[in-house]
C-alpha cells in the first residue's frame, strides 16, 4: 500500500526562502570558485625585488669582491678562533665547527680569486 502523500508532506518555499537559498548557492559556488582558482590556476608571483638598503654597487668587478669576501672570512675566523679559546666543552666544538666552516668558504673564494686574477 502506498501513500498518496509524502511523509513529511512537501512544503512550497516561499519566494523569500527561495531568493536566501540562491543566495547562499551563488556565495557556496563562488568560494569553491575561488578554492579551485587558488590552488589550480594561481596567479603569477611578483619577481621579488631585492632590498636596496645593503646594495653593493653593481660596477665593482669580480676581483674586488672576491677580494673583500676573502678578508671577511679570515676576519671571522680569528674572531671565532679568539672566541672558541674562551670556551670550553661542546660550546668550543660548535664554535671550532663555525670557524672550520669559514676557512672552508676562504678556501673556496681564494681558489675563485685566483682564477680571476692568477699569479704567475
């Protein structure tokens, strides 16, 4: 036996009940719009502009910069060496690690240097 009426009977919404469901429907599709749009198509980052506070000026040449890299890593490592000296324990190993570490990028902008600039 079947029933002539659904349980519950089916209600008519209003047409205001209608225009906030729609609503509502337009907001859902486009936040899932804007979901997919994110994630799926993003949109083109800006390309990053470098800070001008530290600039070096772009017309110093390579030797020159390599140069001065070279004596900024000797001059951290007699300042760590110095500091590692008033240490004790694992402090003077991590420090004795940093200053290894620099002499290792000296080592590396002396060999540059003197292929830019090689001493015969």
């Amino acid at each position: 036996m079947t029933k002539p009426v659904p349980d519950p009977p089916e209600e008519k919404p209003t047409p205001l009940e209608e225009a906030l469901r729609a609503e509502d429907l337009a907001r859902n599709r486009e936040a899932i719009n804007r979901a997919l749009d994110f994630y799926l198509c993003p949109q083109p980052r800006k390309p990053r502009q470098p800070s001008t506070m530290f600039m070096v000026c772009p017309n110093v040449d390579t030797e020159s910069l390599l140069a001065h890299a070279c004596e900024s890593l000797a001059s951290a490592s007699a300042a760590a060496s110095n500091f590692a000296n008033e240490l004790g324990g694992t402090q003077r190993n991590t420090v004795l690690g940093i200053q290894q570490i620099i002499m290792l990028a000296e080592l590396a902008v002396n060999r540059a240097l003197d292929r830019v600039d090689p001493q015969t």
